[in-house]
C-alpha cells in the first residue's frame, strides 16, 4: 500500500506458508518460502519500487497459493522421494475459560484406521514465540517414527494480538497483570492435549508424552508437577528455578520485566512460578537434556531438578551434553543434534511403547 495509506493494502505472499528470509533489489522479491511439509525453496517475482501499483492485476501470478512467484529451487522434491512426511491438521481447543487455542495434530507416518498411536505434546521456547506453518524436522521425526504430534500456540506466544503475548504476565506487575508463567499457558497446552484426544482417533490417550525445551522445558517441568496426565516427559535446557535464574543467566535481571519486580523485592513470586517448587509432586518419568555451556538456563537448573528427584527416590534419567549451549538443537554438533534425537526417541518408545 502507498505509505500515505490512500492505497488498500496488497498481499504481497500469503496462503499457509512461512517467509524464512526476504530481500527486495532492483524491482525484484526474493523469499526463502517453506510449508509444514517442504524445505525452504526460493521464489522470486516482480516487485516494482511503486508495489502494488506497480504489479496491477496483470501481473499477478496464477496458480494454487498465489501470491506465490516463480520458484527456482527443489531442494523437497529429492527430499520426500525417500521420505514419508506428516501432514498437520490445525484446529481450536477451548481453555479452561473458553479461550480458543490454535492448536495442530500430526498424525503417525503411515497410520492405520483404527489403531491408536503414543502421541507427544511439543510445547516451544520464549515464551514469547510461537510455532508456524514451516517445516520442522522434529516433528517430522517424531512422526516418522511412530508418534503422534500435537502443539499449539498457548497465551503468552508471538503472532497475536498483544493482550496474548502479555497474558502470561506475572499478578504482581503493574502494567497488564496476568496469570504468570504456568497459569492460562498451562491450561492452554492442556486443553490441546484434551481436544487432540477427543476429536483424533489415532491419539492413545493412555500413552500421552510431553516434551519442550527452554520455556517449554519450563512448561514440560511445571506440568508433570501439576498433572498426571502424561506418562513420559523430556524437559530440555529448562528453566527450573526462576529465583536462582535470575542471578545467573546471561540475560540475568530481564525477568523482572515480566515478574513486576526484581528477585531481591519479592523472592516469593519467583518461587512460587518454579517447577522445583513442586517436585514432590513429580511422579511422571522424565528424562532431563542440558548443555553444559548453556548460558541462557545454566546447567545448574538440570542439575536443582535431578537432585531433588533423587533425594525423593524418583528415577530421573539426566543426559549433559559437552561443549555444547542453548541452542544444541538448532546449531549443536552434528552428532550430538543426532544423539539427542536418539535419546529423545529411545526415551518415549521406552515409556510409551511403539505404535
């Protein structure tokens, strides 16, 4: 659109896909474009520096999904010749006060009628990020190997209007109190997990997993505390203990931002949103990855939740991983990011049996 907003807007991509990376030069677009079941593949059309009004309707390319483009790799088509991938099916579950959830199912590679799979509910960091319509490959991996796939985008996720983003503020701020960390965002991955069981017919609701990592080691630590849901759990590269975190993090004092106030004012509220408050309640096995170079959730708070564990007679399994930092999964090793894809599903076939 003009930029004295006389114009109405102009899509310039849209359908269910997911921009990676763009650059625009010399009256042309250039998108790194990916789909829940294609690799990122590069698209280029003709954006004139005058926009929309430069294209007019003879210039729009046609098609299933335009806006697309013209695309000018194929990194999938070798891909999915030799492998099988997992279509996700979006839907809405209802919170426990009625909030609509986004919400998405993977079924099981290869799923029969009738059969029943162990499924596993993703929960993603930040909390403030959100998952998409791109192609993930632990996804793809969990369910190429049996699993069902179920994750959402609960309150407290990027994408939405800013009242979802900031609804997992603490009740102690005093710019937009919300439930803090393990409230609504808690009943949100819930009613996914509720929903998925009702409406899917290949979701075992006997053999339910929960796994994440950052926050959503954080979610995974804060559910096996409060529920009994899940039979398995992996939390990876968690946030335990708010209160310890807060000092020795590398973005050590940014929590407060969200909490209202600082560790040393009110230590009570940073206890009372830790999972390790509640490890008594932990009776769900879990398997605990940690880094040993994180600096973002030190190792010490994989190390807090083992410990307790122990000392209460529970049979937690702790993997560390050397050399490595927050972001093993992403840009680890090449053999560690494969071991721990190993442990990972070694763990839940273990707990939950094959499909």
């Amino acid at each position: 659109m003009a930029t004295s907003g006389d114009s109405k807007p102009f899509a310039i991509v849209d359908g269910e896909r997911w921009v990676a990376a763009w650059d625009w030069a010399g009256g042309t677009l250039a998108m790194a474009v990916s789909t829940p079941t294609t690799l990122p593949e590069l698209l280029v059309r003709r954006l004139p520096s005058n926009g929309a009004e430069g294209l007019g309707p003879g210039a729009e390319p046609e098609g299933p999904g335009a806006p697309a483009g013209a695309r000018l790799t194929d990194l999938t088509g070798p891909f999915v010749a030799k492998t099988r991938l997992s279509e996700p099916q979006p839907f809405v579950a209802r919170s426990a006060d009625g909030t609509g959830v986004p919400c998405w199912a993977m079924p099981p590679v290869g799923a029969e009628p009738g059969r029943r799979y162990p499924t596993l509910l993703n929960v993603h960091g930040g909390p403030f990020s959100s998952y998409g319509n791109r192609f993930f490959d632990e996804f793809q991996i969990e369910a190429g190997n049996g699993f069902g796939v179920l994750y959402c985008n609960p309150r407290g996720s990027s994408g939405y209007e800013e009242a979802w983003g900031r609804a997992v503020r603490w009740p102690e701020a005093e710019a937009d109190p919300g439930s803090g960390w393990g409230g609504v965002d808690f009943d949100d991955v819930m009613a996914c997990v509720e929903e998925g069981c009702r409406r899917f017919g290949w979701v075992d609701a006997d053999r339910l997993g929960i796994m994440g990592g950052s926050y959503g080691g954080y979610m995974t630590s804060w559910a096996i505390g409060h529920t009994d849901r899940f039979k398995a759990a992996c939390s990876e590269r968690a946030c335990n203990n708010l209160l310890t975190l807060e000092s020795n993090s590398d973005i050590a004092g940014s929590f407060r931002t969200a909490v209202g106030r600082s560790h040393l004012e009110d230590p009570a509220a940073y206890v009372r949103q830790s999972p390790i408050t509640y490890v008594s309640r932990m009776t769900t096995p879990v398997l605990i990855l940690h880094s040993e170079d994180d600096l973002r959730c030190p190792i010490s708070q994989a190390e807090e939740l083992f410990v307790a564990l122990r000392l209460l007679g529970r049979d937690p399994v702790f993997v560390r991983f050397p050399g490595e930092s927050h972001e093993l999964s992403r840009s680890g090793a090449p053999r560690h990011r494969v071991e721990r894809a190993r442990l990972i599903l070694d763990w839940f076939k273990e707990k939950l049996g094959e499909g």
